[in-house]
C-alpha cells in the first residue's frame, strides 16, 4: 500500500464504510487481536483518502479474523458445550442477613 494507490476523486464514491472498519479493526487488534495489529497499523495510515487497494487490504484483514477464531490460533479447541461453576453460599447468608448491611468477605 502506498500514497500512490490512494483515490484522486476529491470525494471518492465509495459506498464501503472505510473509516468505521478500520477504527474497529484497531480496536480489536489493541485488545484480543495483536496478531493483525501490523496490518491495521498499515491501512489506518490511508484512512482520510482510502483507494480500491487499501479498500481490498481491509477486506483482507475480516477474511482472515473469520478464518482464524483466536481460540484456535492459540491451539484450543473450545467444547460444544461450556460448564460453568458457581458460589452461591454469599447470596444465601446476604438474603438471611436482617440488618440490611452487605456482608463482607
């Protein structure tokens, strides 16, 4: 990618929403996603005047994140079902507390 791809119409017709996609690309890169943080570096540097190339990188980018779920990048593989545990022993003596106070741990 570079200045030289860029569009040279003053406001290019472009009905894909370039500026909204790369703002969130950035925003999963910075938190569950470092892995595409160098391309999204590199597409976010072209946001005030995308062209078709930079337009078909960004596209790039989404394919990739729906091939490659995280779990799967970091080598697990995720049940078909989840089991989840939980503590209810403080929600019973909260409800049959009288004062009214929180109780604390």
């Amino acid at each position: 990618l570079s200045a030289m791809d860029c569009s040279t119409d003053e406001h290019p017709a472009t009905t894909f929403p370039y500026r909204t996609v790369v703002g969130k690309l950035n925003y999963v890169a910075a938190t569950s996603r470092p892995d595409i943080s160098k391309a999204v570096s590199e597409v976010s540097r072209f946001v005030q005047n995308p062209g078709k190339s930079h337009v078909i990188a960004v596209k790039r980018i989404l394919r990739y994140l729906k091939k490659k779920p995280i779990l799967t990048e970091m080598g697990l593989k995720q049940p078909a079902t989840t089991t989840v545990y939980e503590d209810n022993q403080s929600c019973i003596a909260s409800a049959n507390n009288t004062t009214g106070r929180g109780r604390a741990k």
